[in-house]
C-alpha cells in the first residue's frame, strides 16, 4: 500500500473548438518549466506546431484531432494532463478520456460564453461527479461583461460560483488582472505583444498604489465590480468544489500567460487526488477499489498507434487506479486473462516519452504492445477485476471502404483493424459479402482516416455511401440474437470483436426494426468489457 498518490492531480481540459484549449495546455506546461518555448499553432516554421499536436493532420488544420497526455512537475505535486480534441466530431475520444480523470478545466472564450460543445462535456463530467473549474480566455479582446459570462455559467450549467481572479478592464481597456485571494494584480509588460510581466503584491483591492499601477478611473470602476462579486457570489467550499457542484472561476489570457500560474497553483491545491474507480470483481458483483489498495490495477482509455512513424509504434494509455506499479511487472489482461510483461512504460510530454521505473495511481502510463492491449481493457495483479464505465457510441455515419489498389487488401485490413484499436472509428464487417464498413461519429473522423491510412500505412481509399444511416449493437439471449440474424442475414454485420450489430437504412427503420422485435434490445451505446 502507498500513500504518494495524494499528490497526483489527473485532469483535462475541454471546450468548444477555437476556446484556447491547446493554447491553455502550453503555456501551463510552460509556466510548470516543463517546456522552454510554447508552439503557438499560428507561429511560423518549426513553432507553428503546437506541442500536444503531434499528428500531421493537427498541424496542417491547427486543431486537436486526438487526446495528448502530459506529465510533468509542479511545486510538490506531479500532474498528468490531458488535452482533449474540442471539435464535436472527436467527442468520443473525449468522452472516454473523461473516464481517467479526476478533475477538468473548461475553457470559455469570453467572447461567445458557454457554446454547445462546452455544455455537452460539461454533462458527460457532471455524470461522473467529476469537478471543474472554469478558465474565462481571451479577456484581453474584446468580449461580453464578466458579470453576464458568469450567470450564464451559474444558470446554464447550474452551478455555484465563485470568482478567484478578476479581469481589470477587457479589449482595449484590459490592464492586467486581479487576484482575489492573494491580493496580487497581474501586470501587462510596457510591449502589449508580449504579455504577462510581473505580479505585485497588494494589501486589498483598496491599496491607492493600484491607481498608479493601473490607473484611478479604471480601478475605481473595478473595485465596484469586485466587491459586488465577492457579496453576490458563494464563497468558496472545497467540498462543494470536489462533489462537482461550485466552480472557481479564473479571468485571463491563455495566449498572454495571464492567470496561468495561478490557475495551475489551484489545481495544485483544490483538486482532488485519485479516489476510487468502480469495477466488477465478479458476475453481477461490483465494488470500488481504492487507490491504496495493496494490487496494482488500471484500464486502457485510449491506443494510439504510429506516434512515432519510425518505428510504427502501439501505444496503450493506461490509467493507473491502485497499487504501485514498477516497470517489468507482470500484470493480467482480465479480458484475455494472459498475463502481460510490462518492460518499457512510459511518461509522455506530447510526443516526447521518459522510461517510467514505478507509477501510482493517477499516473497516465503509456504501454507499448502489438494488439495485446485495446480500449477498455483492464491489467491488474487482482484476478477478475474489470473496471466500469468506458463506452462505445453507435457511429452516426457509416462508409464503405473502397481499395485504390485491390491487391492492398490485407494492409488495408490491418490498417482499419488498428484503426478500430484506437477507438478512432468502428470497423464491420457484412454477414454477407466481403466489404469493410467503416463507423464515425462525426465527418471530419473521415478525412482523419484517409489521411492516416496514406501518410501511416501506404493504403490509398476512399470512404462511399453505403445506404446505412444508423447501427445497433444487438442484445438479449442468444437464441433469439441467431433468429434474428437468420431472418435479416443481409442487414447484420459483426464488429471487430465479433459482437453482431443490425445495420439500418434510416432511424426510422432502426426503429421500427426493434419495435418489431421486443426480446432483443437495439443499442445506441454499450459499455466495453
């Protein structure tokens, strides 16, 4: 049993695409001295690639296409990020990304305030209990009242809230910040470009030296503003805070490193530790396993392959949940029940790995393997234990893969089979017939895939309309699952784990389809066991 897991803090950040998240995930690494220089994704040669965007195609489009895991170092504690894709098309990734933390920063644009995609993250940590503390980017433009920004988040997301660091002035009139707790004000250097200079400490927002720092007829405006956030607002409960319902609320500038040392000192100090992961120990017996247990557990999120095209690498991402773990352990796959010789793990910085001697819970362990390990999958010293909770979405478009060159059959079976690994997509294959069908749940998972399967694996397809629109898992007794299939063999296919799914022209006929069949179930999620 150890107790060094209290220091970890696991968390992500989400938004809405264009929020500055990745921005964000720089400059914290930047403030934490894990990195010298921040890739900013609009600068130019070498720096345009942001430093969690490591993909060809996050480089060329400056988004996030794929979840990037960072562990580095900060005043005591040890911290493993997780920047998220934020475009809608990549949620799934996201969604089962959520599943390994312990906390999330949302990132707000305080010129658009809570977009769609925010508020559907925001629903998918509020199931988990998981707590947020919310980043207002971008005050240094020009942008919505900061009293307008947080009642949206207060009604909207229905959430307490407190302010931690105001803003003083924002678009042309922003000065700098302010914050709360520590009485700090966060000054512009003299070159606006620049950005953050320095903090001066401060006896209360009612220190005259402010009105020389920043201006008398702005910080009289700002004092008011401040005093009716501190009376109208909660004050800041840390229970409150960890059972996920009252977020912080953080004002600055990601791309000016404004409130970025101060947030990462607050996710330091309020977010919580590791706690328990649900898991079944058994058939229709389950338990929480805590992170002191004295065996070592974790589950596989996500599998990225090719990370390093050189060595056309596998990497699983694994989410350690007890024990201590040290490298070369051997661990069981409770899926497969062998057991796995763990001898290179790794710690990520992006792209950039360290060999990793022992890990606690909370770590995010990278485990290089051949198609041993998929999403999921659970490695623990305790037999039969299987963590809960990581699903499967029913893809929403659905694509025939047609070969270029016919005669690269089988690397395009590879390819789309590793693909599936990852998560990335879904791969079908027909009762009848010898087509590949390919499952995403948004458009731009398409164009992702074409450009993987040329750049990664030297297959040239296309991805045609089908005349699906809509798949099921089927569920229920196997006598009536085989019925089913015997009755509608040229509507059903199987997945990559064998697992049959009834494939519909429209949701008109998914529907009607399970209308007619009351002893199976049609389902548009599962949970990967």
């Amino acid at each position: 049993m150890t107790d060094e897991y209290l220091n970890r803090r696991t968390f992500a950040i989400i938004s809405h695409p264009d929020a500055g998240k990745t921005t964000l995930t720089e400059k914290l690494l930047l403030a934490s001295s894990a990195i010298r220089l921040a890739g900013e994704v609009k600068a130019k040669g070498e720096r345009r690639r942001a430093h969690s965007d490591w993909m060809s195609i996050e480089q060329k489009r400056g988004i996030s296409v794929t979840t990037s895991a960072m562990t580095f170092e900060f005043e005591g504690n040890v911290f493993n990020l997780l920047d998220t894709p934020g475009h809608e098309d990549f949620s799934e990734d996201t969604y089962r990304t959520l599943t390994a933390v312990d906390s999330a920063i949302m990132v707000v644009d305080a010129a658009k305030g809570i977009e769609p995609q925010t508020r559907k993250l925001f629903e998918v940590c509020r199931l988990r209990d998981i707590p947020i503390i919310t980043f207002i980017n971008k005050v240094d433009r020009e942008g919505r009242d900061p009293f307008d920004l947080i009642e949206e988040i207060s009604d909207q997301l229905a959430l307490d809230v407190t302010p931690k660091v105001w803003p003083i002035g924002t678009g042309g009139r922003f000065r700098g910040c302010y914050d709360m707790d520590h009485n700090r004000v966060l000054l512009p250097a003299e070159d606006s470009a620049i950005g953050f200079d320095r903090a001066v400490d401060v006896s209360s927002p009612a220190d005259p030296r402010l009105d020389d720092l920043v201006g008398a007829e702005i910080m009289e405006e700002v004092r008011g503003e401040m005093e009716l956030a501190a009376e109208g607002y909660s004050a800041f409960d840390l229970q409150a805070f960890r059972e996920g319902t009252l977020t912080p609320v953080y004002f600055g500038s990601a791309l000016r490193q404004f409130t970025i040392a101060e947030l990462l000192r607050d996710v330091g100090k309020y977010a919580p530790p590791p706690g328990m992961q649900k898991a079944r120990i058994a058939q229709g017996i389950e338990e929480k396993v805590p992170p002191n247990a004295d065996y070592v557990s974790g589950f596989v999120f996500k599998v990225q392959a090719n990370m390093d095209p050189n060595h056309r690498d596998r990497i699983a991402f694994v989410r350690m949940c007890s024990g201590k773990f040290q490298r070369k352990m051997k661990l069981k796959v409770t899926r497969t029940n062998k057991s796995l010789a763990v001898a290179n793990p790794i710690f990520f910085l992006a792209q950039d790995r360290q060999l990793v001697e022992e890990a606690v819970a909370g770590d995010i362990v990278g485990i290089p393997n051949h198609g041993a390990l998929g999403v999921g999958d659970t490695l623990t010293e305790r037999d039969g234990l299987q963590f809960l909770g990581l699903p499967d979405f029913a893809p929403e478009i659905i694509r025939r893969v047609r070969l270029d060159d016919p005669m690269k059959s089988k690397q395009m079976k590879r390819a789309m089979i590793a693909l599936a690994e990852e998560g990335a997509s879904q791969v079908f294959t027909p009762t009848l017939g010898s087509d590949f069908y390919v499952g995403v749940v948004g458009s731009l998972q398409l164009d992702v895939i074409q450009e993987r399967l040329k750049a990664e694996y030297d297959v040239a397809a296309s991805l045609e309309v089908c005349g699906y629109d809509a798949v099921r898992w089927l569920s229920g007794a196997t006598s009536d699952i085989d019925e089913f299939i015997g009755k509608n063999r040229n509507a059903v296919a199987h997945d990559r784990y064998g697992s049959p799914v009834f494939l519909a022209r429209s949701q008109w006929e998914a529907g009607y389809t399970e209308e007619k069949n009351p002893k199976l179930k049609f389902l548009k999620t599962r949970e990967r066991v």
